[in-house]
C-alpha cells in the first residue's frame, strides 16, 4: 500500500471538494488492521472565532446514527426483551399497514416498512428553523402529534412490507421509542450505557448543549443559493426527539473509529461484547434490495442492499463494503468498513449533503487500484471536460457554449429565434459517451459530438456542424 500516494491524491479531491462545495470543515480517520493510517482535519469547526477542527472535533452524525438505533434494538432482541419479527402494534400506539402483512421492527430497521416519507424528520427541521420551509408545516410537539401524523396515513401505504425500498426516517424515530418502551429507560440513556459506554465514546451525546460544553465543536453551517453560488452560514445542530433515533447522534471519527472497530470485530471492542456474531451478520446483511438508486459512477457493476441501518455494497471491486452517511441539513458525514481488508473510514464535516466521492476513492486508493481508471466519476469527468468550451458554426452563424454543471452539459447561446439553454442527455452509461439527446418544446433532439481525424472536436445541433474553437480548461 502507498500511503503517500494515497495521501497526495485523497488530499488534492479533499481540498477540491471543500473549496468547490465551500465546507468550512471536515476530519477524516482511516484503519487498517486496528491501526490508524491516516488522519487529518481540514478546515475550520467554527468560523466567526476561527476555531480549527480537529481528529476530536464533535459533529452531527445525522443518519450514521441509524446503525446505532439498530444495534440497540438488536441487543434488546438479543437478550428476549422484543421480537423484530413481532407487528410494531405490540409495543407501540402504531395502526398503519396490512393487517394480514404487518409492519415489524425487521422492515423498520431495513427501510421496508412499505411506508413513505411522511416528513417527519423535516417538520422537526423546521420546528428548530434550520432553513425556511417549503412545505406545509403539521403541529409535531410532542408524540401525541407524531403518532397522529403516523396513524392519518394509513391510505399512503400500497405495498406490503418487503416489496419496495422507501428510505423513512419516521422508522427510527418508532425504533427508538420501542427501544424506551422495551428497557424501560430514555432511548439516549440507554444507547449511552450500552453503547456509546462500552465502546469509550465518553464524549459521544444526543444533546448539542452538552456538544458545545465540550470545548471542541462543531457548528453546523447552511447555504442558500445566491447568483448562482452557495453562501453558507452557521446553524446550531439538529436536536429534536423526533430525530434522536434516525439522526441525533453527535460524535467525532475517533470515536466512530471505535464503533466500526465493533463491527469489524463481530460485536466485540477490547474485550466487551456488545453484540453476538451471528446477530451482526445479521445487521450487515442485505435485506431489501428493493433499492433504486445507482452508483454506477463509481463502482460499476455493484449489487447495492440494506441491512439494518446499513448499507451494504456487494462486489464492490471484489469486495464487500458495510457504510453510510448522514445528512441533517447542517451537518454530515460518511462512515464504513471493508471486512475482507480489514479497513475503517471514518469521515464527519460541518455542513449537509456531499457527493459519496472521497468514500470511495479512499477504499479503491487503499485497495491498490488507480481510481482515473476504473471508476467511470473520474473517466466521465474528464471526458466532459474535453467536451467542454465554445463551438461555432460557419463564419460565427451561431455560437454555443457546451458547459457543465453539477455533472450535467448544457448548450448555452443566442439562437436566431431566442436564447438556447438545453441540458443534454447522455444516450449510454458510458462514461466516454459522444451521443447525446436534449428536450426541446418540438421533441427531443439528438446532439452527436465527433472527434475527427485531426483531433478537432465537432457536434451537430439540428443543421449545424459545431466546430470547438477553445483549449478545454486544465482541471484545478
């Protein structure tokens, strides 16, 4: 393994990525075989005092949290206090689903309830004025009102349990409340005694005020679209009940550096078992692969399912990768391991959504292979770059642009009859891709690029022969 290898290209897409997406911070801890080899923090924690992040720093974890709700429930099914494979209704005021098909901890926990997102999770972003909201809001104080939310939309459930892969965070936050219900305790305090505990996650809480008394934390930051750029600004992080079990989970990547220790250990963490063998293959295994999402750009041919708050990538370039992200609206983050190498990634940052991009060129750096070559993101990425720049027809008839943005083309120009802005189509998952189509309002339009003989790119736009006239731009 070149680590320095690893290093200079992970660290030039880190530092790309910050600058294009405007992060103010992010750290980032990576294993093998139990021993740490490579961490780094990038950035900031808290801009207005210019606080450094730190391998320590505390972040929202958002949705990393799921596995920690799962493993909870699995401890209690563990020690005969529930059964995952028992209707909901058995614990829980719950009247939604088939009755002759009812919905169990099982399909919770592997996001195959059959239910759809009710947005229970952004009514507490809302409630908490995380961003202005777009959607009408429904009184969600206390679990009165959620189980109301829950039990109106009854019609809303079509398909029975296991046929469809709908990612509900309300499943979590009922998870966590049969977790309260079974034990006997708050879902926070028994995820701290059992889990965070045991796996010396001290600093590792559900309360951003405890957060922020720890000395080394991290803002949340939002952004709104402004001319066509993102403004980020600070935000307290999320902190609601209504989202403690589906993304509450406040921690730093050395501390979750010890919680995907117990999962590449099989349940075990120095010497104290949390979980059997057999039950954290269970949670690692995929369950629904009802899923319709593609990561086709970077890892062809992968089989993707979901475990129990997990998702499980299979073949992925010949091994098998256990992970997930969380994205709260102001903070975020991407966890995993690779059992078969042996591997951890640990990676946390202070703003929401983030391309899937630095997970996977950590693993298939880490794995020896050259990620230009064999993920289709990069191959692509170049290639639209070499598209890319200004086309002319005969003696400047017409000119067009061919840009991209957010990994789309688009044509843009001054057409005899009006301003022509098309995003357009690829016909292939090729990422070398020279057949294109868009959608105007007379019918789709194939846009064909060649590359002649000479070298010189052209592109055919209904009876024009575009010829490129610009040097594609380096990438920075």
């Amino acid at each position: 393994m070149d680590l320095e290898r690893f290093k200079r290209e992970f660290e030039y897409e880190t530092v790309k990525l910050m600058r294009d997406a405007k992060i103010p911070g992010m750290s980032l801890l990576i294993t093998k075989d139990g021993e740490t080899i490579y961490q780094r923090a990038f950035g900031l924690r808290k801009k207005k005092d210019v606080k450094p992040a730190t391998i320590d720093t505390l972040y929202g974890t958002s949705s990393i949290t799921k596995s920690v709700t799962s493993l909870a429930i699995m401890q209690l099914f563990q020690a005969g206090k529930l059964d995952i494979h028992a209707p909901i209704s058995d614990y829980l005021p719950v009247d939604i689903g088939f009755k002759d098909n009812p919905i169990t901890s099982h399909h919770l926990m592997s996001h195959s309830s059959g239910v759809p997102a009710l947005h229970t999770f952004y009514f507490a972003q809302m409630n908490q004025e995380l961003y202005p909201g777009k959607t009408p809001m429904i009184p969600l104080g206390n679990w009165d009102d959620f189980y109301f939310h829950i039990n109106e939309a009854k019609d809303e459930v079509i398909s029975p349990p296991g046929t469809k892969f709908y990612y509900w965070n309300g499943a979590f936050a009922l998870l966590s409340q049969i977790i309260e219900k079974v034990s006997g305790k708050p879902y926070e305090e028994y995820v701290k005694e059992n889990i965070l505990l045991p796996l010396d996650m001290k600093r590792s809480t559900y309360s951003h005020k405890e957060a922020e008394q720890d000395g080394d934390d991290s803002r949340g930051f939002n952004f709104i679209w402004k001319e066509n750029q993102i403004n980020r600004y600070p935000q307290d992080m999320l902190s609601s009940p209504f989202t403690a079990g589906s993304g509450g989970l406040i921690s730093s990547v050395v501390e979750m550096t010890n919680y995907l220790q117990c999962f590449l250990n099989n349940g075990e963490f120095r010497g104290k078992k949390l979980l059997s063998e057999d039950l954290v293959q269970e949670m690692v295994k995929p369950h629904n692969t009802n899923i319709t999402d593609s990561f086709h750009e970077y890892v062809p041919d992968v089989k993707l399912g979901y475990g129990y708050g997990w998702r499980v990538y299979e073949n992925f370039h010949g091994n098998t990768l256990i992970a997930h992200r969380g994205v709260s609206g102001v903070t975020g983050g991407l966890i995993g391991y690779m059992p078969e190498l042996n591997i951890t990634f640990a990676q946390l940052y202070n703003v929401s959504y983030l391309p899937r991009i630095l997970k996977h060129l950590a693993f298939i750096l880490l794995m020896g292979k050259e990620p230009k070559e064999v993920m289709p993101y990069y191959i692509r990425r170049k290639h639209y770059n070499d598209l890319c720049g200004r086309y002319e027809a005969f003696k400047k008839i017409l000119t067009i642009d061919v840009q991209e943005r957010n990994g789309l083309l688009y044509l843009e120009g001054d057409f005899w009859d009006g301003r022509l802005s098309h995003p357009i189509i690829p016909k292939s998952k090729n990422p070398k891709v020279m057949e294109f189509y868009c959608i105007t309002p007379y019918g789709n339009m194939d846009v064909n690029f060649t590359k002649l003989s000479s070298g010189e790119m052209t592109f055919e736009y209904e009876r024009y022969l575009m010829r490129k006239k610009t040097i594609e731009i380096k990438e920075d």
